[in-house]
C-alpha cells in the first residue's frame, strides 16, 4: 500500500505538489493521471525517496521510502527508462542490482525472459530503442520480486504488442495481490488497464474512484435517436416531463432521458424508430472535463470542436 497525506513539494516560489492526500490499494491497478506539469512525476520521486517533501508525508507499507530494509524486494519502480549506464549490457545491469540488493541472480534471467529481453541481454544498453529501454527498466523492477509496484509512463515507445503485454502485466501483478501506481497520457489504455483513478492537476487532487464513478461524475451519457417522427416523440417526451433535443429534423438527443423510457413513450404512441442508441462517455472526455482548467499550456480547440457538444455535467448544469 502507498498512502500519502498532505503531501506537498515547493521549489522556491513553486508549488509542484499541493496538499496531496490519497491511497494506493493493493489488488489493484491504480491510475495516475494529469496533464503536463501537474505533479505526477514529482509525486512519485517522493514516494521513492528522491525528492523529500516540503511538508506532508508518503508511505510505503507504513514507512517511508528510505526506511525500507530490503527496498528492491519491496517496491519496484520504472521512473526514467533513459537513466541507464549505456555501456552496460542488459544482463550486466540487472545483474549488478541483484547483487547489490542480496537479491539470487537466477531472477536476472527469469525477468530477462519475462519482458521478452532474452535475445538482447548481452547487447549494450546505448544501443536500445526507447521501447527496449522501457522493457529493460521494468525488467529491474521486477527483479525484485516486490509487492509494490510505480510505473511512470510504462508504455511510451511501445509498439501495440508491447502495451499489450504491459497491460497483462499490471492486471497480472494487481491479481496477485500486490500494489500497482502507473502513469499514462493514454486513455485508451488506462481505461482497460486500471481498476482506479486519481487525477491530478497543478499539484492538486482533483478527484480519485473507481474508473466508472470517475466517468460518471464528470460526464454524461447521450441517447440518439433517430426516427422520422422525431417531432412527435420529442412532444410525447415533453408531455412527460422530459426533455430531448431535436438536433435535426430527423434525430433527438438528451442526457437525461434512458434509452429505455424513449423506446416505451415511441411504442406507446405508435412512432417509428430507426436508431435508438446510448453512446456512454468515455475516459478521455473525462479526463478532459476535469482537467481542462488545470493544464500548463493552453491550446485552441480545432474548428471541428469548437462547435460540438460537450457532454460534460458542468456543460449540462449537473454538479
């Protein structure tokens, strides 16, 4: 378990992490999300002991970072796949940290094997891709064999198959019982790969839950209908109390209306339906929504954007 509370970094008249208080459950994967610059990696750096708080504290299975007896066997960490001796072989290197850490140097095969590093482990680390060198730095978090894992960015530079398998691994190892904090730009993937969310933004908590509350509280599904009596349901939904939008002289729309209740008023009265269909929000809208204040360097939404429909509870006037 991570646990953090009041967790702050200042660099001089900067605050990098501000009043950060979360949990990182084991049995889960946890996902860290947040824009450029919002404290994740700063985050992380103090949970491993590399930067120390300006105030606040962070634990790892109830002590901190540098308390840790065996700290290899206990929390593994991917942080900079660059930071590497380059003249080092893949082997060398992993080998290295076994001994220094009284760790057995058959793990140096066995996660050589694992990460799919075999055929490459007496070839220079200098001469690894950025994908090669992801691989190589989650191999020696691994190397330990720790109950607590921290990926920052585990993905970056992956071809498909490779985030594949790095999403099987951190399922694999949250399904052993052990602790999972990873970082990613990539919705897609943190959508299928994490159980929980925390979101951060300008050193701030945002919010944290389980993916789907995280979804829901910040967005809204939308119901499309398209029938060729759109007025006319549009009237039947009215005279219930409910709202849609007739978006075309052909098509309604609404947040607030189950796809359910739309069908049983058109049977009711007899109106034909073409399309009926729940498009649900996605994380990326989500994250979106909530960090849209928070990014470091804003940016003009394209054109296309511009004149879409947020489907945001703060759009919609929810809370």
């Amino acid at each position: 378990m991570i646990e953090a509370v009041g967790l702050t970094k200042r660099y001089g008249s900067k605050t990098a992490v501000d009043n950060a208080s979360f949990t990182v459950e084991p049995g889960t994967v946890t996902g860290f999300l947040g824009p450029n610059g919002s404290g994740k990696s700063t985050t992380m750096r103090m949970i491993m002991g590399l930067d120390k708080p300006t105030s606040g504290t962070v634990t790892v299975n109830g002590r901190p970072y540098r308390e840790l007896a065996t700290p290899l066997r206990e929390v593994g960490a991917l942080l900079d796949a660059k930071g590497l001796h380059g003249s080092r072989s893949a082997r060398a290197h992993l080998t290295q940290l076994a001994v220094s850490n009284g760790i057995p140097t058959r793990r140096v095969d066995e996660v050589l094997e694992t990460t799919g590093l075999t055929s490459v482990a007496r070839k220079k680390v200098k001469g690894f891709s950025l994908g090669m060198g992801q691989r190589l730095g989650i191999a020696a978090a691994l190397l330990g064999d720790p109950k607590v894992l921290i990926f920052d960015e585990p993905v970056n530079g992956l071809d498909p198959e490779g985030v594949k398998w790095v999403r099987e691994t951190c399922r694999s190892l949250a399904a052993q019982g052990r602790t999972v904090f990873i970082s990613s730009h990539l919705m897609s993937e943190m959508a299928l790969t994490a159980d929980h969310l925390i979101v951060i933004g300008r050193g701030r908590i945002l919010t944290s839950g389980p993916v789907g509350e995280v979804i829901a509280a910040a967005t809204s599904d939308v119901v499309r209908v398209v029938s060729p009596d759109a007025g006319r349901l549009a009237e039947a939904l009215a005279a219930d109390g409910l709202q849609a939008q007739l978006t075309a002289p052909d098509t309604l729309t609404t947040t607030t209306v189950p796809a359910a209740r739309i069908g049983e008023t058109a049977a009711a009265h007899g109106l034909v339906l073409h399309e009926l269909v729940t498009q649900h929000a996605s994380l990326e809208e989500a994250y979106l929504e909530l960090t849209g204040g928070e990014v470091e360097y804003a940016t003009g939404a394209p054109a296309a954007e511009q004149g879409g429909t947020r489907r945001s509870r703060r759009a919609l006037g929810g809370h």
